[in-house]
C-alpha cells in the first residue's frame, strides 16, 4: 500500500505505518517485526521512547539499507514520541537526540509528545514513581504545554525532526495550543476504530490541517473491552469481511484510508504484518455499514490513568463502563 498523505507543512507521510509497540517486549521481537515489515514494503515505522526498543528498530534500519541498496533514508518515514518525565525544554530536546541515536538516524520523519501529561523524572531514563504507585504529575506543564512545545518547535528549527505534532491530545489542549504555538502541530495520534470512531476530533483535526493518525485501528484485538464485545467479534464486521474474501483487519485498515488518515496497524507475525499491508478497496455499501457499526460508539481501550494517576478524558470514563 503505497498511498501517501501531504502535511500542512509540505512533508510527505505514508498513508500506513507500522506500530513497533512491542507488546512481547522480548529481544528481537521488534527488530524482526521491523525487518519483515520494511521487506514487506512498509515505509513508515511508528515508535516511541516509551517502546524501549528504539535500538532494536534502528538496528533493523540500518540492516534493511544495507541490504537494499536502492532504497535511501529519505525513502523511510520515522516517527518518535517524547515521554511524559521529559517535558520540561531541556528535556525535550536531550530526547530527541537520544532516540536519534538509539534509531540511529540524524533525523526523525515526525517527532510527537506522546501525551498531554507532564511527570516528574527520576533521571532522564525514568519517570519517578510516587509512593501511590503513580506518576507524579507536573501539574504547570501539564495544564499548559507552551514550554513542551517551545522546545519541540526548536529541535523542528534545528532539523531533527521534519514535522512535529503530539498525541492524545484533546480539541480544548489543541485550542489551547494553537493560540501559542508558532508552528502548528501537523499530527494528532488518537485511537481511532469502529468503536472509538473519535469523528468530532477527526473532523476538527481535518478543519485545522492537522494530520489524525490512527493507532490501536485493529481495536486491540487481544483486548476484551467491559462490554464483552471485541471489535474483532462485532458480527456486521467479520461479514463485511468474509463477504469480500479479506480479513477483518483489512477492512479496518481501509475504513480508516477512506476516512482519509494514517493507520497503524502493528503485529509480531509475519504473515499478519503481510496481510495488512495488502490494500483493499471498501465498497460504498461497507463502507457505509462499518460507519453504521461505528455510530454512537466510543469505546476506548488504551486510557492510562492507573498508570499515570491522572485521566486525560475524565468526562468519558462513565461512558465506558456503562457502553
Ligand atoms: P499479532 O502481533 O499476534 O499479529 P491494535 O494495533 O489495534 O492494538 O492491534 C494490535 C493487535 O492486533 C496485536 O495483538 C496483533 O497481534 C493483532 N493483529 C495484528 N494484525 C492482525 C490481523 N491481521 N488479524 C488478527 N490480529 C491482528
């Protein structure tokens, strides 16, 4: 699938990328995962300093390059993400060039802070835990993300990263940042699927040019959400699916293309990260009946905040359990 995006700011993005959370965690996993992937013809690799496996994904770079002569650096779009313990300017930037070197790489495609929520550091390697067992916020950075974004628009200066966003991000903190910022965002990684079809936030990202990228698009296929119902059990889905001779991640992948933004679909098996790269087309009928699948729904499985102590979307948590 080699469809493309332009950002606001001119740089081209490949319209699927690959998610390098490893979910194992084990050595290797991810190198392979990313070898496959970058044979298979994926030119995007979404990772993040939180993934704890930049080297490996850099590691995997520099072999495919090698091995592929005709293909370049500039063919391959890189995204990192800050984490929420390096927030503060100074720390920003020590990150970037941290995970510059771990990817081994002089510069990222798109650099993004992973959430609106800053925390105290324990080093720069570590959050600090509080002794609830949480993240201890820091709560002036996290109310008001200027100085995060003012370092970010430096190192975006400096040419270490080619496009900067964040993700996460609410439309009241992009409001919010949008009458500070110098350079816009051009990026807001959200989770996006037919149970979190996030289209108020997708359409406002679409009328500010700030580019939706979707991750979890699968809707985390091993996790079972409080109302029994996985996205990969929905029976209108798995239809529409089998009807067509594709699987259901294909026609996942491509609900979110016809929507009009990146998707990131991630696995460890090859023959899976394969499948998902192979584009389909969604008739206008399915089409339709995944969105009607999707209407009304707004089920999230990725909310931090027994890890982090603090909820980004504290009006949606009734929601959930009782959806
Ligand atoms: P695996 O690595 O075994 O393929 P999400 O990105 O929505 O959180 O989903 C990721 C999960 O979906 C991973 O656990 C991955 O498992 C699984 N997955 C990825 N591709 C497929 C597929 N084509 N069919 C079924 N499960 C998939």
């Amino acid at each position: 699938n080699g469809k493309t995006y332009t950002l606001s700011n001119g740089v081209t993005i490949p319209a699927v990328g690959f998610g390098t959370f490893a979910s194992e965690g084990s050595k290797g996993e991810t190198y392979n995962a990313v070898t496959v992937a970058l044979n298979t013809g994926y030119r995007h690799l979404d990772c993040a300093w939180y993934y704890l496996n930049e080297d490996e994904v850099g590691d995997a770079i520099q072999d495919f390059l090698k091995a592929n002569p005709s293909v370049k650096r500039s063919d391959i779009f890189v995204c990192t993400k800050v984490w929420n313990h390096l927030h503060r300017y100074d720390d920003v930037l020590w990150s970037v060039k941290d995970s510059l070197k771990r990817l081994k790489l002089d510069y990222v495609d798109l650099y993004l802070v992973h959430w609106p929520i800053a925390a105290e550091k324990d080093g720069q390697d570590k959050p600090k835990i509080g002794p609830d067992g949480k993240y201890v916020i820091l709560k002036d950075l996290t109310e008001n993300h200027q100085e995060t974004w003012s370092a970010m628009e430096k190192l975006y200066e400096e040419g270490l990263a080619k496009a900067i966003g964040v993700s996460n991000w609410t439309i009241p903190q992009l409001e919010q940042m949008a009458k500070f910022a110098k350079v816009q965002p051009q990026v807001n990684q959200i989770e996006i699927h037919p149970f979190l079809p996030n289209t108020e936030l997708v359409n406002y990202c679409f009328s500010k040019n700030i580019m939706p990228q979707a991750y979890s698009p699968l809707g985390s296929q091993n996790q079972v959400p409080t109302t029994g119902e996985r996205v990969a059990d929905n029976k209108t889905l798995n239809e529409i699916a089998e009807k067509g001779g594709n699987t259901l991640a294909q026609v996942l992948i491509a609900w979110g293309l016809r929507r009009g933004y990146v998707v990131l679909p991630k696995s460890s098996n090859p023959k899976r990260i394969e499948s998902n790269f192979k584009s389909i087309e969604l008739s206008d009928a399915d089409f339709e009946a995944v969105n009607k699948v999707a209407e009304g729904r707004h089920f999230r499985f990725v909310n931090m905040k027994d890890t982090f102590g603090y909820d980004v979307w504290p009006e949606e948590t009734a929601a959930n359990i009782s959806a």
